[in-house]
C-alpha cells in the first residue's frame, strides 16, 4: 500500500496499491469501517491480480471535493499579512517534523511506566537500544 | 476535483534546499523487482502485516526518532485499544484515534473472518519509517523482517508504509 506515488515509483517494488490521501492515512480514514474495508479489498485484488512487476494499482478513492490538502503538504502555514512582526513569523523553521532524539516517544507517561515495568516483550533490537 | 499527487520527492528537494540541508538521496532501484506469482488464492493464504507507521503496544517501548532500526512484534489478536503511535514525520492525530489507518489489523482480521484470506498470521510488525539510512535499513531491519516472514509461513505481505 502506498500513499507516496512518487516514493513507490522511485523504491518500485514488485507490486503497490496507491490510495491518494495524506500521509498518515494509507489505510484508510479515521472511525471509516466501510471505506477501510473497501481500501483493503481493493488493495488484495490489486495483489491477486497484478501480473506486470513494478505495477501500481491506482485506487479511485478521493479524500475531498477540492484536494485542497495537498497544497499544504511540506509547506506549514504562510502567514498571509505583510507585517514585520509577520515577515520574523515567516522565517520560522519551515520543517514541521518533530526533533530527532534517541529517547523513546511514548503517546502518554502512563505507556512509558507501563514499558517500564513491563521489559518490552516483542521487542526486537537491532542494533544496542537508547540507555 | 481530483488534482495530481503530491509529488514528495519534489517536495523533499525543495524543503531541504530552503533549509540549507543537502539533497536527500532517495532509495532508487531501476532494474525490475522481484516479482513471485501468488502460490494459491488469498481465500487460502496466510496474511502478514508489516507496517512502518511507529506503532507499539502497551508494555512495549515506544520508537526514537534517530534512526531507530528496532521493530516490534504484536500479536494479531491485541486489542485495538492497546495500540499507540510514535512517529515524528506525520501528523499521528488520525492514527492515535484510529489505529487501523496505518495499522489495519482490524480490518484484516474481519477479512479473515468473512473468509477473504484464510487467516493472518499470528504476529504482526511494526517499526518507526523515518529511517534516514537506507543502508541500515537494507543491512539490517529488511532482512530481518523477511526472516520473520519465511518463519511465520506467509503466503504473502500486506505493507503499509505512512
């Protein structure tokens, strides 16, 4: 499954389904029982049926009217006045990722005290985990 | 109206460029992929699942955001209310609502129970995409995840990346 055409293009593997949503939403959407079902249908026929290697199914599926999310992909909000005050706002780092940190990110404290004391069974590292 | 895809590489490639990084080398492989005919049909096969959207279990240590290589298995009968997100490359707000849009265990599972595949297998995979060497993830994280696949006796994968 793909959300990225250009990426799966690049990487090519064997066989994709490409559903056009935003990043974080290859599945499907949020509390949307039916369309993810339908997604992953798709998505296996798609696996079943593909017979030339590198093809990528292209699933009809739209996640609104206009598209208009695609616009603000990798581009965070612009500020639209022409202030100084703004003009300082516009040069904010343009990056909207998170840090990059070797300390594990839990969702809440209360998922961190429970790793803790439970020693992270079906954990696998490759390489030597962050002290 | 429906407008072309987002072009990421593009997107990448001008982001870095306006934060003085040097371009990313995207993963790039030209000759034709390995491509094996499914065995039987999907109705007969085991399903594995493999997904890169950082998600753990409860009990389970969450992901770094350095290049961490670590997976995590999670059994495929855990209840979807123990499933969390970590992840620094996305917005994970949908993903924490509604684990299955990056994670659709459950969904398979329901598959599974109408008959579509025959079942999934009995662990699923899980690890955090934002992996900036692709070397790590060829030498090491790739082969492991297919060792896993050849011990689970899948018939085939389901992959979703974010």
């Amino acid at each position: 499954m793909t959300s990225a055409l250009s990426i799966t293009r690049s990487v090519n593997p064997p066989r994709a389904a490409f559903v056009d949503f935003p990043l974080g939403h290859t599945a499907g959407k949020a509390g949307d029982k039916p369309l993810q079902r339908k997604i992953m249908i798709d998505t296996l026929s798609a696996l079943d049926s593909i017979q030339v290697p590198g093809d990528i199914r292209h699933l009809s599926y739209q996640w609104s009217d206009d598209d208009s999310w695609k616009d603000r992909v990798m581009r965070p909000a612009k500020t639209t006045a022409t202030t100084t005050e703004s003009t300082a706002a516009s040069k904010q780092n343009p990056d909207d990722r998170l840090e990059r940190t070797t300390e594990p990110q839990y969702q809440s404290p209360a998922d961190q005290r429970a790793a803790m004391s439970a020693g992270c069974p079906g954990c696998v590292f490759l390489e030597s985990p962050p002290a | 109206m429906s407008r072309p895809p987002v072009d990421y590489i593009e997107r990448t490639r001008s982001q870095y460029q306006s934060l003085g990084y040097p371009p990313y080398q995207w993963v790039e492989n030209k000759l034709a992929p390995p491509f094996v005919p499914l065995s039987k049909p999907l109705h007969e096969s085991r399903v594995g699942l493999i997904a890169s959207g950082g998600i753990y279990r409860v009990g389970q240590m969450a992901f770094h955001f350095k290049d961490d290589v670590s997976y995590r298995e999670i059994d495929t009968d855990a209840p979807m209310s123990e499933l969390r997100i970590s992840h620094f490359a996305y917005d994970t707000a949908d993903a924490r609502r509604d684990p299955n849009v990056v994670f659709p265990l459950q969904t398979l599972r329901e598959l599974a129970h109408v008959s579509r595949i025959r079942e999934l297998a009995s662990k699923a995979y899980t690890f955090m995409g934002g992996i900036y060497s692709a070397r790590k993830v060829r030498s090491l994280l790739a082969p492991a995840l297919a060792d896993r696949m050849v011990r689970d006796e899948v018939d085939v994968v389901v992959l979703v990346p974010v």
